[in-house]
C-alpha cells in the first residue's frame, strides 16, 4: 500500500515547448546576552539564519504532536480544502487549536491540473469561471475556519515550467476573485529553472510574476518550490535564508513569503548532492517524530499568512 503524501508537491515540469512548458534566558537574575537569547529565540519559534522553519503534510498529525513539534517549527501549513490526492481534509477545524500552541499559518487551498481545467472547460466552464467558483469554496472555508481579513491564501499549482494559457487564466483569475474577497491572494508554485529555449530558462514563479506586472493585477505573494540541492540545503531544520532560494528580491508581481525546500518523498533525480539529508525510505522526517514525513518549509515572518 503506497503511503499518503506528506505535502503539497511540484508533481512534475511542463516543458516549455508544451507548456508555452521569541523569549529571552535570564541568569542569576541578569539580561542575557545576544547569544543566550538568539539560542532561545531558536529553540522557541524555530528562529535561524534570518528565517522562520516550518513545514507542510496533507494529514494533520494530532494535537498532541503539534504542540510537541512547535518546540521546533514556527509554522505549519494549513488546509483549507481537501488536500491533492486526499479524499478527505484533516485540518478542518484545528485552526483554533494550533492558535492557542502558538502556531503561525501557512494557509492552503487545492488548485486544479491542467487536465482538469481542460475537462471542465470541455463542459462549458472557462477556466476563469472555474476558479472563480473555486476561490470562493477557499474564501468560505478560510472564514468558517476562523481565518481574518487580509490572511494570505495560497492556491496550489502542481505544475512547473511556463503556463500554459488556460493554466494562467485559472491562476490569475483565483487570485483576483481572493482580492477581492478581503483576503490576499498567493500562489505555490515551483521556482526551479526549467529550459525556455534559446538558452533560457524559466521558472512558473517568473512566469506568473510577470503575468500580473503585465495584467496590472492585485500583487501575489509566492510560496516557492525548489528542493532541487543546491540551493536546497536538503531535509534539514537548518533552513538557508529566502534569497538563497534566488526568487526572493520584490517585483510589481508579488514577493516571495516561503520556501518549500524539501519534500516527502524526495525527487531523487534532483537531491542527489543533499541525499544523505534524507531517511532511507526517501522521506523528509520531523526531527524526534519517525513517523510523521513532512515537507520543509521557511519563511521571513513567523505567520507566513498572516493567519494568526
């Protein structure tokens, strides 16, 4: 029996020629020093090299080891629809709970595949249409969930490389019907290079990015998927900062809040440089729980989405 996947996951690369392809330690009663409350900050919020660490699974692992894994991480992704390949959605009504741990938000909604919108867009529904309705089954989840005006969510968009035209209708429709919902819209989606042609490349987030620069649409924050080693450090807690990942610098398309740095399981073709990183059944495990497989996450804030 084949294990349920841990995460959103960059399922695959659509080729170019297809796819247009904090607390402070105190001792005998003095202010500690930098060091002492940087080591804390650490331990507490999952604070290092200038970045918060947090993570992503499709099953939610159970209260008790949430408030255990906060000694860790400082985030955690959070579903608002049935996450991809799942049949049910887990996360339903934990918002409340994860809060009261201290948890920061990572706040997801499941996208479509390009075979997808072309069905549904077979059957007289434009790919706008489809997202708009879509949009507004996240933005209704993410109120009954607790969530406040102006969280970020973040569409998942399971495939890489340029988008295609009704891939990019979907998207940047999705994402304007969440502007304009009172929450801000995001998208998850892969920031590694993939060969354009010509001798360039490209990657989904560039190519969206400049989509709503040349669209003059609302600003998208991105959620980027690259595990490929280097730059991803590989499954471990000692994520880089975000501009190691070479999307983070600001554009008129929407900065990058995240970075997806490993998965479960891993793309072996991809992490051969950091394979050591990962367990032996090719999964990315949560330091002191064997068996919850997850996919490593970082992020500038500690609430990514503002979720709080």
């Amino acid at each position: 029996m084949a294990k349920r996947r841990a995460h959103i996951r960059f399922s695959g690369q659509i080729i170019w020629l297809l796819a247009a392809a904090t607390v402070c330690g105190c001792s005998r009663g003095t202010i500690a020093t930098g060091a002492a409350t940087a080591q804390a900050k650490a331990q507490v919020t999952g604070f290092e090299n200038g970045v918060y660490r947090g993570f992503d699974r499709n099953d939610y692992p159970g209260d008790t080891t949430m408030a255990a894994m906060h000694q860790t991480f400082a985030f955690t992704g959070y579903w608002l629809t049935i996450p991809p390949g799942e049949e049910h959605n887990t996360w339903v009504g934990k918002r409340a709970t994860l809060r009261s741990q201290g948890w920061g938000f990572l706040v997801l909604a499941n996208g479509r595949l390009d075979a997808e919108i072309l069905k549904e867009q077979k059957k007289g529904t434009p790919p706008a249409e489809l997202a708009r309705q879509d949009a507004a089954v996240a933005a209704t989840a993410a109120r009954n969930e607790g969530f406040p005006a102006q969280t970020i969510l973040f569409v998942d968009q399971e495939e890489g490389g340029g988008m295609l035209d009704e891939q990019a209708a979907y998207l940047l429709a999705w994402t304007e019907a969440i502007a304009g919902s009172g929450f801000r819209a995001g998208i998850y989606a892969s920031g590694q290079p993939v060969d354009a042609g010509g001798g360039k490349t490209i990657t989904t987030i560039e190519d969206l990015r400049a989509r709503v620069q040349g669209s003059h649409l609302h600003p998208v924050a991105f959620f980027d998927a690259q595990d490929e080693c280097p730059p991803a450090p590989g499954c471990t807690v000692h994520a880089k900062p975000l501009a190691a990942a070479g999307l983070a610098k600001l554009s008129a398309g929407g900065p990058l809040v995240a970075w997806q740095y490993a998965q479960s399981p891993q793309r072996k073709e991809i992490t051969k440089a950091c394979a050591a990183t990962y367990a032996k059944d090719g999964n990315c495990y949560a330091p002191g729980f064997a068996g919850v497989f997850l996919d490593m996450d970082a992020a500038s804030t500690a609430d990514p989405s503002n979720g709080r």
